[in-house]
C-alpha cells in the first residue's frame, strides 16, 4: 500500500511582535478584552513578503525530512496573501530553495487552505503522480490590517509552516478527510481591495471584513461536524485520538469544538497567544510546535480541523510514522531586520488612519 508519511517540518515566524499593548495604542481596544475573547496576546508583522516566510520554512521541512530541495516534484502554497497574482507565490519560493525538479502551484483556501493542499499532495502521492511534495501554508495578513476596524486588526499575524509528504510503505498517513464549501455566504467573511473588482478606480482600499458571531458560529459547527464524520470515516473512536491541531482563529472557538467533540482540552493544542490568526499558516506553524514539543508520538492519530473564507472548511485524520526527530537541521533564517512592527504597520496607517 502506497501511502505518504509527513517526513519533514518546519515554520518560519518574522521578528517584530505587535502585542496586545500596541493595539491599544492604534485601535479602541484593551489587553482584558482581546484575551479574554480571542486567547491572543500577540502576534507578528512580517517584514518580507509570504514567499520569504515559506522559503524558510520550507527549508527547515527539507532538513528534518534529510532532503534536498532537488528531491521535490511538487510544491502546493497554501495563502490568500501571495505577494503577487502572477507568478504565484509557490514559484518564487522554488526558485528561492532551488527546487529546479518541482512543479508549483498555490492554493487559496482561505484558513483551510493549508489542509486542501496538504489533501492534494497526499491524492497525488497515492495515485502515483508525485514521490515527494512540499506542502506550505503562509500568509502576511498585516497587509490588510485596518485599525480602523478594531473586530478584525486584532485577530491576524503573519508567518508560515511547512511539511514535506513522502510516499512511503509505511502504515498510517491521511487515514481520511474531508473538503467543504460554501460559497453562498462568502461575503460574510472577505479581504477587499486584494482582487479585480472596483480595481479600475481602486475604490475598494486593502481590509478584512468579517461577521464575527455569524462566523464564530458556522466556524464550531463545521469544524466539529467535520471532524466527527473524518473520525467515523477512519473507524477511529474518540478516546484513539492523541491530538486535535485545530486552525487557531480564537480560542473559544477551539475550546467550543473540542466541547462538541467532548475531547479532554490536554488533547487539543493551542498556541494562538503568541500567533493569533495566521489563516493557512496556523497548522503547520502548530504541527511543527507539537512534533517539537513532544507532543507526538509515533504512530500517534492527529485529527486536524479548519474553518475560513469562502466559506471552505476541512478535517482530516493523519496517523504519524516512526520518527518523531528531524533527519538534520537548517540554519535558514530570514534577512534581519531591526524594525519595530508599529513601523511596519505605518503604511496601514498612512492609508486607513488609526482608530482612535
Ligand atoms: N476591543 C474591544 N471591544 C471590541 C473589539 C475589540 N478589539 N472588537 C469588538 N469589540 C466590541 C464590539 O464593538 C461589541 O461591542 P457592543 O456590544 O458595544 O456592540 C462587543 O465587543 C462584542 O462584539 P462581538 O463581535 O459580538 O464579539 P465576539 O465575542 O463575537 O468576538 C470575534 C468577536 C473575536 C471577531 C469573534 O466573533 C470571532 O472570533 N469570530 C470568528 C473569527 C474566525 O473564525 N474567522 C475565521 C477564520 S478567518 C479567515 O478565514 C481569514
């Protein structure tokens, strides 16, 4: 049986922290509240644009997995935030790591993009098509923050995760998932001012728009009822399950998945306090934490879940191989930068003035 084990992991976070505090000094907002409603305390604000961040995580996947960047056929970039619509952003990072044998593509899930691809890459490693991919998810939302608009410019972060999927006679891998889409109610939740539309008299400047309870509420419905039917799909009960990586919008909407599941909270990992949201980027940035923290062993059952714009949504049950530890290690790291994130956010602030 053909199947296609994670063999490599990596993520790659810019330097500049933009705390709760900050916001306080952009927007109408306060520390108490933003915690207490999101579980975030910080997040960061990219100096370099979502191919940079997935070229460096990217290259610390290749490491663990013992590879080189030659090795690879196909590469899948999950983002809604590439740095340009043409050449998409999945070329410019395989010619930044020299992937000279690989085929590139993005894919733009939204914040289920990263679990699309990753279910793309393991069809095409099945089927035959493709020996080794590499599978990122990255984004540099602070492109669109509006403080102006203080429900949405406290939620996002910036950075980037990645994965290397090997086909493998090894047991276990994606044992199931599940895709879904709802376009009717894109509108609900939409980044503005990043596409054609109104362009001719750019009439519509860079934002996030979001009906955050109406999300909030698809976002726990979805995320549970898909991970529910992934887990039956995979003949796995409940208590098999060691970890839940869940995509990290809010940790009420996690805390209320995991009570839909009636999964233990020990078995859920968190880490939105130091991210916040960073769409496709938040499960290989919390994958690649979990395998650094011990918190997978091997042969251990994972079940992923995400909600985001489109509306699409995903889960999957990923059962883990034998190693647990990376092959080597890369020192790639992004060009230094001494820039605070209130100075990288002085274009947005330029264009859509603060909110306060
Ligand atoms: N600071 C202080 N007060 C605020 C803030 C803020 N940053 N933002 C909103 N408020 C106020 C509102 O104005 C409102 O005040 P009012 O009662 O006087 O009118 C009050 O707080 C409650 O507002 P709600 O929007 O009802 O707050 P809620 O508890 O729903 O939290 C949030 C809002 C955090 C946006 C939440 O709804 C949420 O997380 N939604 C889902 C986000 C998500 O999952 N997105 C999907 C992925 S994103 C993607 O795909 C790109």
């Amino acid at each position: 049986m053909r199947n296609a084990m994670i063999t490599g992991w990596g993520k790659c976070v810019p330097p500049a922290v933009l705390s709760n505090a900050d916001l306080e000094t952009l927007t109408d907002t306060n520390d108490e509240w933003i915690t207490t409603r999101t579980g975030i305390k910080e997040r960061r604000i990219s100096h370099v644009e979502v191919s940079d961040l997935s070229a460096v995580a990217a290259q610390h996947a290749l490491a663990a997995a013992g590879l080189t960047a030659t090795d690879l056929d196909l590469i899948l970039l999950a983002t809604c935030t590439a740095d340009r619509a043409v050449p998409s952003a999945a070329t410019m990072v395989q010619a930044k790591i020299g992937a000279t044998n690989a085929a590139a593509m993005d894919v733009n899930a939204a914040c289920s993009g990263f679990l699309f691809a990753l279910s793309v890459a393991d069809q095409m490693i099945r089927a035959g098509g493709a020996q080794r991919v590499l599978v990122i998810g990255a984004e540099k939302l602070s492109f669109f923050l509006d403080f102006t608009n203080r429900s949405t410019c406290v939620l996002f972060g910036d950075g980037a995760g990645a994965v290397v999927l090997e086909a493998s006679d090894e047991s276990g891998g994606l044992l199931a998932f599940e895709l879904g889409s709802d376009g009717t109610a894109g509108d609900l939740l939409c980044i503005t001012g990043s596409g054609t539309e109104g362009n001719p008299m750019r009439t519509l400047p860079p934002g996030i728009l979001m009906e955050g309870p109406d999300v909030f509420r698809r976002a726990v419905t979805a995320m549970g009822d898909a991970s529910t039917r992934v887990l039956a799909k995979a003949g796995l009960a409940l208590d098999e399950v060691d970890l839940l990586i869940p995509h990290q919008a809010n940790v009420r909407i996690i805390d209320a998945t995991a009570r839909r599941l009636s999964l233990d909270p020990a078995r859920v990992f968190v880490n939105i306090a130091s991210y916040g949201n960073t769409s496709a980027a938040t499960i290989p940035i919390a994958l690649t934490e979990a395998v650094e923290e011990g918190r997978i062993r091997p042969g251990a059952n994972i079940v992923f879940a995400a909600f985001g714009g489109g509306f699409t949504w995903a889960a999957a049950v990923f059962r883990w191989g034998s190693r647990t530890t990376p092959i080597t290690t890369s020192a790639a790291q992004l060009p230094p930068s001494t820039a605070t994130a209130l100075e990288l956010l002085a274009p947005n602030i330029a264009l859509h003035g603060k909110g306060i």
